[in-house]
DNA sequence: CCTTAACTGTGTACGGTCTACACATTGTTT
DNA sequence: AAACAATGTGTAGACCGTACACAGTTAAGG
C-alpha cells in the first residue's frame, strides 16, 4: 500500500491532501489533525485569527503547547488547514443553475456566506495560491458554470480569479464596514473641494458613507455584463472554442449584442430580486439568533 | 492660530491627515514623524513588512524603541503612516487620459506599478478603510476619470471600488507567483476528472501555470466592457445624470449598443498595444537596474 | 528670576508570540 | 530481549509591543 505519494510538497500541502506517512512506531496518539484544526477553527470564529495561538489551541484541548508540533511542523501549517476547513467545499446548488450568470451568482453569494461565518478566511495572508482540495473545489464548481459557455478555458480560469478576488474585496470591506471607527461627518470637513474636486461632490452627494452592499451589487453586474458581452463576441466570431482570443476576429452581429443585451438586463432583476430576499433572510436569521 | 480641529479622530488618522496639536513646551524634538515612517519604509522595502518592528526602526535611526512612542502612539499607526507614505499620491497624467477607458486603465496601471515598488503595502491588513489624504487622492484621481460619464455619483465610487479591489487583488496574486513553491507538475496527479470534472481539462490545457498576467488583462478588459455597457444603458434611458439606475428604464437603443460594442473592440486592441510597451519598460527597466 | 508644568528620550520590566531541543515514556519491529 | 522510532512534556531562547517610572530640557506664569 506504497499511498505516500508524498514526493515533496510544501508540508502544510501535504497534510491538506491527506498523503502524509503517518508513522507506526510510537505510542498511540492521543491528538488527531482535525482536532486541532477544528480546535482553531473554533477560537477564530469566537475571538478572531489573532486569539489563534499555539498555546490558545493547545490549551482549549487540554494539552501543551508543544505538543501540536507532532501534528505541525509550524504555524504557518495550521493556519493553511484552517483556511481549508474554513473554506469547505461549495454546496451542490451551485452546479444546479440554470445559466451561467445564474450558477456564478450562486457561487458569489456562497463564498461570501461562508466570509460571513468565518470572517478570519480574510484575515489569512495569500502567501502562495492554495493549492487544496477544497479551494481547488470552488475553483472546480466555478468553471463547471461556466462549461457551457464559449469561452476558453484560459478564459474561464481568468474569470474564476477575477471572481475570487472580487469576493474576498467585498468580505474585507463589508468587515470594516461593521467595525466602523470614523466619525464620517469629522471626515467630510477635511474634504476640501479645492484638494478633491471629484470626491467633494460624491460625498456631498451622500454616495460614500452608506450604501456598502449595493456598490458590490452594482461591481458584480458588471462583471457578470463584461463577461457576457465577450462571449457574445466570442460566438459570433468562430464557432468551436477559441483557444487564442487574441486574433482578429468577426465583431458580434448585431443580433447578438441586442440578445446579449437584453438577457443582462433580466439577469439584473433577477439578481436583484435574489439578492433582496438574501438580504432578508440574513436579518431575519441575525434576529432569530439575538433571542433564541 | 487655531489649526488644530483634531476633534477626536483616531490618533494615526489625524497624524495623517497633519492635524496634531503638537507642543512647545519640552524640550526641542530630535525626531520628526516623517524620518520615522520613511525609515520604517526603507526596511519594508528591502526585508518586507515582517521586518519593520519598533525595535528595527528605532535602530536604524540610531535611537531607542520607545522613543518612537513620542511620535506616534502605537505600532498600528506607524503602519497606517507607511501605507499613506508608500501609496503617495497619483500621477497627473491619468487626469490626462482622452477617456474614461483610458484613465481608468492608466490608474489600474499605475497602482499596480506602485504595488511592485511597495509589496508591502499588500500585507497590511485592510483594517478600516483608509481616509487618509493620498489615497483618497486616488479615489479622487479615479472619479476624475470618470466625471464625463452618464453614472451617477453612487456607481462611480462603486466602480472605484470595485477596481481598487482588482487592483490589490492582481498585486497579492502576481506576488504569490514570484515566491513560487509549488512543484506544479507533482500537484497534476492529485487533481482527477473524478473529483475536479471541470478543472482538471483546464489544467491538461496547461490554462492554469502560466498567463497570470494575462489573466488579469482579461479581468479588467471584462470590467470596462461591463462599465461602459452599463453607460450605454444609461445614457440611452435618460438624460442627464440617474440617481436611481434602479428605477425601470428603457433599454439601449440598437445603435448605441453596437457604438458601445465598437468602442470596447477598439480599446481593447489600444489596451494590449499599451500593456504591452508597458510590460517591455518594465523588463528593460529590470535589466538596466541589473547592470548599471 | 524662579517656580511650575509639560515634554523629551531612556531603561526596565511584563506578558505575549513561535519554536528548538533535551527528556522520559510508550509502542512496534528485529 | 534489544533496538529504535515516535509520543507528549518542560525548559529555554529570541523576539515582539508597550506600560511605566525616571532624569533631563524647555517654555510659560508669577
């Protein structure tokens, strides 16, 4: 049973793929990875990354601090593991979706449910992409919503990247949002027209202070459009799948670019209309909780 | 001389903004604010942000560490001080663009340019959002480029947002790149159809090692096309400026949807043409440095 | 001028972080 | 039975940020 495939993965890697040649030799252990994980897990979703320690995980499960170094090589590690516990893998409905605007939505509002849970994913520094299964898993549900579409897979992985960033922005800042710490109206005094001419009038005009969750709103309808208006391209252009988007191609007919046009703005409403109800459910979940 | 309208701003905000009710009464001050956060960010820019600690900085400037805390009252301002210092304010010459297109992309361009100068700036978390003088000039530079379109107030701070976004997002990534450690080929054999149906086709298509650069070229192209599809609707509804995009609303008309269409074709061929030179500066500019 | 009060830079000390290393103990393998 | 590997533990070291007391310097108020 030669399973090690191990060759000679960063560790933490390692660990996450579950191919580590775990040992036969020694005492029975007494800990197990996913206790410890689960462990941190639980002190970042009460108190934060930062009450994440070897000694707050060693502690809560009643063993020393150096005692976790049998399971870890270090910290760095456990921090890896944590962020693919954190993650998980995305929920089946998201490959149910009817389109591909409607299945990347889908997508979209899932990470950030899952920002929302575990708001110390964004506190995790992007050292080196996380080549784990389960970030490997959303990546995988991501570009199966995007199977039907003309666009290339090079395409499809860009798109999937451009997504990923947008999300994690949007959980980043809705998290400050929620901590707050400005006065705001201290803030509008120090905005000289003079010094910003283009910031003094939005402000003035109240489009900075509120509004958060919209201003996403408006960012993914135009990714989703952007994406959508080059497919458009795309189809109208070669038929097949275009490997090198770069060549000169046939412009979208004019058929097309209204279709194109017109299926954005349903999609609008519709995710405008999902979007509500989300927001509604959210509440109504935070209120059910305050007084359970 | 009442300069001092500090009112009760968080300290580092206020230092920022040069709003400090400083004091005459002790003796004359041998450090300055600015010497401390341009030593701090010289170590940032030769050892990283994980070599700036209060204890370094004091050194480097021949003093003791908690001298520091006369100019500034905790490490976290010291850090917020380095992300105003090291982001500075923008160039001009994106207020110079022809358009909206074009300063949009010259001011993604360039932060990122800033971001290869400080990849520090990466690392510090995103806190609270940072009303700090220069990079609300680069909220400000954006808007600047935007002020000819039909968006309303609201949509192009949106807009902004959603670009800074990308913006720091393509920096973390391409940073990660650079580091490398991951074998690549050894992770191949972990990904099966079976378990990544839709992503291990695209890494057998080799659309997932390479072109990270590329990728982004791609997410921000998306962008603008979603932007300026967004425009066509809107100026094509109305006249004037929307407040409320949300209302129903005409569609685009045919002819301004193919102008549109026309126009993304076109600034996406000027785009790669300008990525391009850019991308040969800078491999220049790398070897010059190399050997001067 | 002299006192008072504010401010300076410094030194010490405390609690916290991660982890290298030596140690006795436990279990399997030879 | 002997060799050996792996376990959990305790100690210790090198950092980190910063609270606090201290002596010295400067300006303001009388």
């Amino acid at each position: 049973m030669d399973m090690a495939s191990d060759g000679d993965l960063p560790r933490g890697i390692a660990l996450a793929w579950g191919v580590a040649a775990n040992p036969q030799r020694g005492p029975k252990r007494e800990l197990s990875l996913e206790g410890i994980v689960d462990a941190a897990v639980q002190i970042a979703d009460a108190d934060g990354l930062g009450a994440v320690s070897m000694s707050s995980v060693a502690t809560a499960l009643g063993y020393t601090t150096m005692s976790l170094y049998r399971y870890v090589s270090a910290k760095d590690d456990l921090i890896l593991l944590m962020q693919e516990a954190g993650i998980g893998l995305p929920p089946s409905s998201i490959g149910e979706a009817e389109n591909w605007r409607d299945g990347l939505t889908r997508w979209y509002r899932t990470v950030l449910t899952v920002f929302d849970a575990h708001p110390w994913l964004l506190d995790i520094p992007v050292d080196s992409e996380p080549n784990t299964p389960n970030n490997l898993g959303w990546l995988d549900a991501g570009l199966g919503a995007l199977a039907d579409t003309p666009l290339a897979q090079t395409e499809r992985v860009s798109a999937m990247l451009m997504l990923s960033g947008q999300s994690r922005w949007e959980g980043q800042i809705l998290r400050t949002q929620a901590s707050d710490g400005m006065p705001a109206d201290a803030l509008a005094e120090l905005i000289t027209p003079e010094q910003f001419p283009f910031l003094a009038p939005a402000i003035a005009a109240g489009s900075f202070s509120d509004g958060e969750p919209e201003a996403f709103e408006f960012g993914l309808l135009r990714i989703l459009d952007g994406l959508e208006l080059h497919m458009t391209e795309l189809s109208a252009g070669r038929s097949g799948t275009v490997s090198k988007p770069d060549d000169d191609r046939e412009f979208a007919k004019d058929e097309n670019v209204k279709k194109a046009a017109a299926r954005v703005k349903d999609a609008d409403a519709k995710l405008r209309d999902a979007r509500q109800k989300h927001r509604e459910a959210v509440t109504k979940a935070r209120e059910k909780s305050k007084t359970p």
